[in-house]
C-alpha cells in the first residue's frame, strides 16, 4: 500500500517527501507532470536536491511510484490502468499541491477547485473499495478571510461572511468545504500554513516570490507599514516535516491545525531592525499612511501592457503587501503540542535569505542527475512503473 501524494514536487511538498524518504519505509505514489518514468525522476530530482545528495535520491526510487497526470485534468490525467492500480493500492491521500498564482481566478479555479474535487472523487473511489486511512488537505490559514489586528485560533470555523485576500484563498476556502462536504465518512485533516519562507538551516531555497517581495520592501528608505504590524511567517524545515509527521500520526487530538508561527510572529519593526543589524543598513522609516497610496501604485505597476520588472514588482507586491499589512497571527498551539516542536522566528534567519537570493539573481541553480554513480545495489523498478 502507498501515500497518494499531489504536490511532492512543490516546494512544500519537496519537504514532506523528504521527510517521509527519510523518516518512514512508506511506499510513496506520486502525481506528476510528465512522459513518462525518465521524466519523472527528472522532475522529483529537481525539487529534492535542495535535500539530499544524488545517490541517496537514487537509492530513493524503489519506494517511488511516479503516476503520470495534471491536476487540471479530468481524473487529474490519470491513465485508467494507474487509476485502477492507485484504487487497489492507495492507503492514504495528501493533497498537497495548488495553484499559488494569488492574481488568476482562473488559474486557482482550474487547478484548486477543478483538482480538488478530482483528487476527492479518488479518494470516493478508494474509500468504495477499502478504507481510507486518512484525506490531508494542505490548505492555508488565510482561508480565515482579511482580519485586521486578529488572532485566528485552529478551532474556529470558516467564517463565510469575511472578505478574501484573493483568488487564491477564497479557493482553498472552498476546498476545505468540498472534502468535508464529500468525504463525510473519511478521516479528514486540515492542515494550513501562513506565509511560508525559506530554510531555517541554510540560505538555499527554491522559492523566491515571497523572498524577492522583502528584498524589495528591505531597500526601500520608507516602509508603508506600521511598525507594530505583525507577520507571521514559518520556515519550510518545519511546515514540511509537520505536514508528513501529521499526515501519518494515529493520535491526533483534532483536526484541523495552524502551521505557522502563532504568538511567536514578529512585527515589521523586529524584522527591519535584525535585517538592518546583519545587513549593516539603516533602519527604516515607518509610514503607516502610507499603505493606500502604496498598494495603488502597485497595482498600477502590476497592470501594465507590457512586462519587465516594475511589472514584476508590482505584481508581486500587490498580492503580498496586504499579507503583510493584515497584522494577522495565526495561533499554532495545536500543532506545537502536539508535534512537539515550534518553528523558528524569522528574524533568526530571514536576512541569510536576502543575500543568497540576490547572489542567484532569483534563480536556484538547478543541477541535472550526473552520471557514473555506483547504482548496483539500486532496485531496477520501482514500486510500479509508469505506464
């Protein structure tokens, strides 16, 4: 039996994988775009480098089976024969991947609702046949809708009444609503990260729009902010690892839990302060007025007809200032009793970022498999090969 597992090669998920490579002897069936099994290892190659060397991602493939297919797809562009094979073998199911453009409705719809409901008519199927151990949704906690100034704790309900930050939110929103409605009789799991960035451990990472924003925002002379904002931002190294960990515990207390950092979010004035130490800058003005005028120049920027990077930027920061600008805390004490661990503050590392993304211009440098490896040991087929 195997973990269905969407969104394994995301950057997220590269964390859970790892963790469930590392940690567990489970059997991992993993949806991907590609070909065919070359394409695949291609793939997952790409998002676990960040992790591990190649010929421990090598001596890793015996407990991958790669399943060819699309979240926007219909059956996810799944080929009758894997489908038939994930009904009969699939233990669990965690569905980890999304689409993160915060500006497409379409793109969230396709992908969020459309995949959603795809991987839930799945795990309908798998259900009919034996029992499901468990469904994970990784959501978001901003599925809590724009709360200015608040606490949000993991046991309130979905409050439909609360305006969006986005396409993207009010999505997952309603995924959440979709398993709960369409899985009455399956173990489920909510699980919601708040703005996950970087590496706790290392400078390295994959992802670099929410960086790239406070690279921006760190250059700047005047910060459309009050200095008492909070943000609540969680490292990868302890999202992901959570996510594989509660996806597999048997004595979850709840259902439903916060990855995020809870009472321990700094305020903008924190975060300026440890970035301008380890970066030698000045520290910042804080104009709190400012914030209208600055989100509308943004969006004026984000509209433009043709591209290049003040667009970029002002996409960019479009979607995030109003993340930022909430002063939103997301209680995590669920997950830090339960998990027996808590992330680490981002003024404890955030500034190592800020370096290493401006030193790859944005850009992880991607290295391709190298050949020559002693594989003999290496299983030559993994736990089912691709169609």
């Amino acid at each position: 039996m195997a973990i269905f597992m969407t969104g394994a090669t995301g950057f997220i998920g590269s964390y859970a994988t790892d963790w469930l490579l590392r940690n567990t002897d489970h059997d991992l069936a993993l949806l991907v775009r590609a070909a065919d099994y070359d394409g695949g290892v291609e793939r997952l190659w790409r998002s676990l480098q960040l992790h591990m060397q190649a010929d421990q991602f090598y001596r890793s493939l015996d407990r991958i089976c790669f399943i060819t297919g699309d979240l926007s797809e219909p059956n996810l562009g799944i080929s009758n024969a894997d489908y038939d094979w994930l009904i009969s073998n699939a233990e669990s199911v965690l569905h980890n991947a999304a689409a993160l453009n915060f500006r497409s409705e379409r793109a969230c719809t396709n992908h969020n609702l459309r995949g959603t409901l795809s991987v839930i008519k799945l795990a309908r199927a798998i259900q009919d046949d034996h029992p499901l151990r468990r469904f994970t949704v990784v959501s978001t906690a901003a599925v809590a809708g724009d709360r200015p100034g608040d606490t949000v704790f993991e046991s309130e309900p979905l409050d439909w009444g609360l305006r969006d930050f986005n396409p993207y939110t009010r999505t997952k929103k309603f995924c959440e609503h979709m398993v709960r409605e369409l899985l009455p009789d399956v173990p489920r799991l909510y699980l919601r990260p708040s703005s996950v960035i970087g590496d706790s451990r290392f400078p390295e990472t994959t992802q670099f729009d929410m960086v790239r924003a406070f690279c921006v925002l760190t250059d700047l002379p005047v910060l459309p902010f009050s200095k008492e904002t909070r943000v609540d931002i969680v490292n990868a190294d302890w999202v992901g690892p959570s996510i594989a960990e509660l996806h597999l515990r048997e004595d979850l207390s709840h259902d439903t839990y916060h990855l995020s950092a809870g009472s321990e979010s700094r305020s903008m004035g924190e975060i300026a302060e440890a970035f301008s130490e380890t970066l030698g800058k000045r520290m910042p003005r804080f104009v709190g007025r400012l914030k209208g005028p600055f989100e509308q120049v943004m969006t004026l920027l984000a509209n433009l007809d043709r591209g290049g990077s003040a667009q970029r930027i002002g996409a960019l920061l479009s979607v995030f200032v109003p993340y930022m600008a909430a002063d939103i805390v997301y209680d995590n004490t669920r997950s830090v009793t339960d998990l027996h661990s808590a992330p680490v503050p981002f003024t404890r590392y955030g500034a190592g970022l800020y370096h290493y993304a401006k030193s790859v211009d944005f850009e992880f440098p991607y290295s391709s498999l190298p050949e020559g490896l002693d594989l003999s040991d290496v299983p030559p087929n993994p736990v089912r090969p691709m169609a």
